[in-house]
C-alpha cells in the first residue's frame, strides 16, 4: 500500500479508537467534562503544546549560531511544526521529524543539508538527555511514592519494569554525555555495521563520509561552543519541564486537583512512556486506554482524562495541518511518509574527502580508479 493511503487509514482508524474511547467513558460524561473544562483551558492547553515547539526551536536556533547559519527564527519554527507533525502522523513520537526538518530549512535557505543535519542531531542528542533525566527523576518519584502498590501483586511487573527502564535511560544519558565530551562517532559505526548487509554498496560508502562529517561538526559545536550547547539543553530542561507539569495544570483548572510529586512524576512517565509505543498516529489506542487507567489508579475522573486527550488530539491536528502548509508551501512531499536519509542528503555523493579514521574504506574504491570504471 502506497504511503499516503496507508497514512490516511491510519488517521481514520485513530479517530474511530477515539470515539470508542469517548463512548466507552460515556458521551455525557465527556460532554460534562468538556463544559467543566471550558474554553480558556482549551486555549491554554493549545499554548502549551505551541510553546513546547517554539522552545525546540529555540534551542535548534542556539545551536545554528557557532557554525555561522544565519536562519531566521520563523523558519526554524515553521521547520519544526513540520517536524512534530511527520512525529505525529508517520507514526514516530520521538523520532522520524528530524529529516523533514533539515530537508525544510534546506529548501528555504539553501544551506547544506548536512550541515545542518549536524546542529539538528546535536540538538536530538541534548533533548535526549534532558529527557531522560527527567524520566528517569519522575520515575524514581513514582517507585518512590506509590511503592506499596508498585511492588505487591500484579503490580509487581509493573514497577520491576519501571526501575529497569529508568536505569536503562539514564545509562543511555550516560553514554550520550561520554560519546559528545570524548569525541566518539556512534552514528558512523551504526551506518558500518548496517552496511555489512550490503558490503559492496558505494551509497553506504558515501553515508559514512557524510555521517562522519556530520558527527564532527556535533562534537566540535558540543565541545568547542560550550556555552551553546549549555544554554540549548538549558531549553530543553525548560522544555521537559512544562511538559511535567502541563497535565497537572489541566487538573487544577478543571477539576482543582492538586497533584503531589509522585503523582505528577506518574502521568509523565506513562505519559511520554506510552508515546513510545505508537504504532498508529499519535499513538492512539495505546496512549488513551493506558492513561485512563493511570487516572482509574489515582482516582482521577476518567471523564476528565477524556477531555485532556481531546484537547491534545485537536491541537495535534492543527499542528498537523499547519505543517502539510508549510511543507506545500516549499513543494516538499513530507507528510505522505517519513522522508528517508537519502531525501536530505545524508547518504548523497560525495567524493571530495576521504572517509575519517572511524569510517572503514569502500574496498573496490581504489581499483575501481585504476580500471578507471
């Protein structure tokens, strides 16, 4: 099935999970919560998911300045509205975007694309970090507060799994601090081992040179422009922040619940972990159902829950639709599928420079020069 099809029975089957979803916590529940809510939450909660972009792009904007890309701010907005939503509806919840941003604020400004692919992995990395220590601090909040019921009865898996992944992603935030600070190239030896595949391909040849650039330029930013690497993770740590703390807004506005910590630590961790599990577009189906009974286990109103996810799915489709604008505007084809490596220039040729000490060499590069094929 071609891509846009198989996108577009996606985006029905998401909305008809929906709406079993609202049927199933009861029409006039959810219409009493929606009323509860009003419109002023709606608005704010719109604001919330804008400002989280608008504050990735501002560290994506903090980043460009080192390597001399002069890049207006409306444009690296725009790039990643884009971004988040291919996120959205490809479905990939933290991952996928980053091409179609790069591709976007290539066509718009005419620099490199690897380049500026190099700031946008920089940029992926430092929220990465930031993201998982915050994960994995509301984590050990959560295990922390809701002990005696993580860890007796059926819920024994479930706080097992919850202290597995918080020491996972903090030794990945771990690993990622090490491989910036002493220079290593994790991407370049991920391209050579999926390269072993196809030994003899001359692409995977030229994606290693690229890659291999591209790291380059991340370490040097990372470890030579300290002070912009500080003040993008800075952002990012802001970032996160509202993140945590945007569901327990919603339940002061609309209900006047004051969350504590552990609670608050709770919806972010089953929020965003649940995120991670997107098969369909904004990972409906999985994300509802399982924050719902997050809310059932903190006696919650479920109604309530329903409203949250109806005001994010809505303004997920305004940013979905400001994206596909965007992305016409510039003739990109991104939203009808992911935008692959090659489609940003990642893999493209490049003969100019040899491959760096970590990129192993095309085996049939010399003695293709001397047959002269």
């Amino acid at each position: 099935m071609k891509k846009p099809a198989r996108t577009g029975l996606l985006i029905l089957l998401s909305l008809v999970i929906l709406v079993v979803l609202v049927a199933s916590v009861g029409f006039d529940k959810t219409l009493r919560g929606l009323k509860r809510a009003g419109f002023h939450t709606f608005v704010i909660m719109g604001a919330i998911q804008f400002l989280v972009i608008a504050l990735q792009a501002t560290a994506w904007s903090i980043l460009n300045r080192p390597v001399g890309h002069k890049v207006g701010t409306r444009t690296l907005l725009e790039a990643s509205i884009v971004g988040y939503a291919v996120n959205i509806i490809t479905p990939s919840a933290y991952l996928g975007g980053e091409p179609a941003k790069v591709l976007y604020v290539g066509r718009r400004t005419r620099l490199p694309y690897p380049a500026l692919a190099g700031t946008v992995v920089l940029a992926k990395y430092l929220e990465a970090m930031s993201f998982f220590l915050f994960f994995t601090t509301s984590t050990v909040i959560a295990i922390i507060t809701f002990r005696e019921v993580l860890f007796t009865g059926n819920m024994l898996p479930v706080g097992l799994m919850l202290v597995a992944i918080g020491s996972l992603l903090l030794a990945i935030c771990a690993a990622l601090w090490l491989s910036l600070t002493f220079r290593r190239h994790p991407l370049t030896r991920l391209v050579r081992l999926v390269s072993m595949v196809k030994p003899r391909s001359r692409s995977f040849a030229r994606l290693r040179t690229l890659t291999y650039r591209m790291e380059q330029q991340v370490n040097q930013v990372f470890c030579e422009e300290g002070k912009a690497a500080s003040r993008a993770f800075f952002v990012f740590l802001l970032l996160h922040g509202v993140i945590i703390l945007r569901p327990a807004l919603f339940l002061i506005l609309v209900d006047y619940e004051f969350l504590n910590l552990g609670e608050i630590g709770l919806l972010f961790v089953a929020f965003q972990g649940l995120l991670a599990f997107q098969v369909t577009p904004g990972s409906a189906g999985t994300l509802d159902p399982g924050l719902l009974g997050v809310f059932h286990l903190l006696n919650l109103h479920d109604s309530s829950c329903m409203v949250l996810l109806l005001f994010t799915r809505f303004w997920d489709g305004v940013l979905v639709g400001l994206g596909a604008l965007f992305a016409a505007r510039v003739g990109a084809k991104m939203l009808a599928g992911r935008p692959r490596g090659e489609d940003v220039g990642l893999p493209g040729p490049d003969d100019a420079e040899e491959p760096g000490p970590d990129v192993e060499p095309d085996p049939g590069r010399e003695s293709r020069r001397k047959t002269g094929s």
